[in-house]
C-alpha cells in the first residue's frame, strides 16, 4: 500500500462536485429548467460578477463539451464543471462557492399570478 492508497479524496474534487450541485440547485431555484429546451446552452448571470453557461446536449457547443458549465467572473474564464469533474481556476474556488450560495439564498423569483 502506498501513501496515496491512504489519502481522502482531494479537497479540489469536493470542492468542483460541490460547485457544480450548487449551480443545478440555482438553475431549480430561478426556475430556469421548464423554460430551456433539452439540447441548448442556457446562460445566466450568478450575480453581477459571475455567470454561468450550461451546455445540456450531448455534443459541444458554444465551445462547452456536453453536459458541462462553463463559468466567468467579470469576463473571464474561470471554471468549466460537470457532474464527473471538472477545474477552477486557482483561488477562484471558495468565490465561486460563495457567489453560488448567495445567489440561491437570495431573492427568489415569484412565478406569474401568485405576486
């Protein structure tokens, strides 16, 4: 047995797994899953920082391999996730967690008729 036999899973793993569940959480939370179509990249801002893109075919588009999010902050790009894995950006990971988690605590959408 070696050293890495005995190490935990990487905190860079939890940390991307955790990232990507945060955006679907978002996406349901605003919404956004009944109004895009199966196939599209559905793009949307995070918070006037960050955005993300998420590309729900199998084939790539607009850059983005299938079933994958590509994120920005301020323009930039900083992240690409998907339910197996995925990179971010050096020491963007605890901003992109933060930017997610405010976003979904945040204001909630309130569907037509029910104001």
């Amino acid at each position: 047995m070696t050293d890495t036999d005995k190490l935990e899973p990487g905190a860079e793993d939890e940390t991307v797994c955790r990232a990507f569940l945060l955006t679907a959480d978002l996406a349901n939370a605003r919404g956004l899953p009944e109004t895009w179509a199966p196939g599209c990249v559905a793009s949307f801002a995070i918070d006037p920082d960050w955005s993300v893109k998420i590309n729900r075919s199998r084939d790539e588009q607009d850059s983005i391999p299938g079933f994958h999010a590509a994120y920005e902050h301020k323009g930039w790009s900083v992240a690409l996730l998907s339910p197996h894995g995925g990179t971010i950006a050096l020491g963007m990971e605890d901003r992109l967690i933060a930017a997610l988690e405010a976003a979904i605590i945040g204001p909630r959408l309130t569907p037509p008729g029910k104001e």
